[in-house]
C-alpha cells in the first residue's frame, strides 16, 4: 500500500517506522514547512494518507487530501465542534474518505468496550456518581482530550442521570489550577492533567459512600497509537465514507 504521511513529529516518524516494517510503502511526507507537496503527483498516488498534525491545522489537510482524491486516516482532535457537520456531509454526499479516531490504540479500543458496558451496569445503580481523568505530556494543545471526550459520551449514552460533559479540574504543566466547570450534578467533569511526557492515561471512576470503582488505561509509549493508525489505513483502503475504530474493532 502506497501511504502518505501528513504531519512528520514523533507520531509520524513511529508510523513511518511501523508502515515499513509492515510492508507499505512511503511515498510523501508532508510537514509544515513543504506544504506544496500537496499538489505534488507523489502525493496523489496514496492509497492513504495518515494525519496526526493539530487541532488548527486538521481540517484543511482533510480538504486538501479531499481535492487530490486521497483517503485520510487522521488521529487530530479539536477540529469537529467546527467543521465536523461539514465533514460528515462531504464523507457521506460528496464519496470522500476519512478515518477518525480520537485515539487508535488497540488496548483503548478494548477499553472503550468496557467502558461502555459498566455504564450500561451502572445505569441501575444511581449512588454512584462518575468523572473521568485523563493525563497527557505538557505539549498537549487541547484539553480535554480527544479519547476522554469519546468516553465521556459513551457513558452518558447509557446513564440517564447525565445530560452531557464539562471541563473539571486542570491540572497545568506549571502546577497551577484551574477550578471545574462543573455547576450541575447532571454534567459529567473530565479532569485534565499535564505532566512531563506522559503519552496517555485515561480513567473512569464510579463513586459511592461506600466504594469507589475505576478502571483505567495506561500507554507506555506512542507506539499503539501508531500500529492502530496503520491497520486504520489497510482497512481504510478498501472501505469508503466517515469511518471509525467501532468498524475496525466491533466488540
């Protein structure tokens, strides 16, 4: 398989590592700095093209990809709350592809599994209340994170005491402290913390008078995000529309 990549940080440079080793073939790398590499014929010949860039910048790789005719495996986060509507409608009216995930891990897919069975078990046992933790190294642009923002709605899918999410505590780099959001007993806080080079740590606790229950996910390294993005790309090759990990993965 023929794949580019957009956005060549540590993430990409892991699935450049991975995609090789698996048998693919790079054929353009695409950065900040060679933007005009988008116009290039070497990059119209991707069967797919994995984008792990920023919130900013996400949408108009899609639509750049889009123009040349290429599918996007992309892990970016913060971009849907604007143009998500306009994605899904270009993916669905227009035959462009995109795969998107907040998080690509395998483990986090078995994860988002169990996490959405316990709220389901959870939806009869109203004394426990819920939150959820995520921790991320301190170049994190966005907070929440993408994968706590996903597991937050599938809990409130499936509880009928929660109508939505809100930002919690934030935890900064510089040890300061921004208080939650939180003003209902009917909103689910995601806290947020930002240290050292932590690649990610996601929890999900229920909490009662008297006990508490969390489970937790915990990468050691960027390197599942990686292989999961790349298996996103071998399924998205022979697959078409908005695409997402519950089709990769369907526990």
């Amino acid at each position: 398989m023929k794949i580019a990549l957009i956005g060549y940080g540590k993430m990409g440079r892991m699935i450049e590592e991975i995609a090789l080793s698996r048998g693919h073939e790079i054929v353009s790398i695409i950065d900040a700095d060679n933007q005009t590499d988008f116009e290039s014929a070497a990059f119209a010949s991707a069967d797919v093209a994995i984008e792990f860039t920023t919130p900013q910048a996400a949408y108009g790789n899609y639509l750049k990809a889009f123009a040349r005719g290429v599918k996007v495996v992309s892990g970016s986060t913060g971009w849907q709350e604007a143009h998500g509507a306009e994605i899904e409608r270009l993916c669905q009216e227009e035959g462009h592809t995109l795969f998107w995930s907040s998080n690509f891990s395998v483990g986090v897919a078995l994860f988002s599994a169990v996490n959405r069975q316990l709220a389901k078990l959870m939806n009869g046992f109203p004394q426990y209340d819920v939150e959820l933790t995520e921790t991320h190294h301190i170049h994190k642009l966005d907070a929440p994170s993408g994968t706590a923002i996903t597991l937050a709605q599938d809990i409130i899918d499936q509880l009928d005491r929660k109508d939505g999410w809100v930002q919690g505590e934030q935890h900064l780099a510089d040890g300061s402290l921004i208080p939650s959001r939180q003003t209902s007993e009917r909103q689910l806080p995601i806290n947020s913390i930002r240290r050292d080079e932590v690649p990610g740590i996601h929890s999900v606790t229920y909490e009662s008078e008297a006990d508490s229950i969390t489970i937790t996910h915990d990468a050691h390294s960027r390197r599942g995000f990686a292989l999961g993005a790349v298996l996103a790309a071998e399924y998205t090759k022979t697959h078409h529309g908005l695409l997402t990990m519950d089709l990769l993965f369907p526990f």
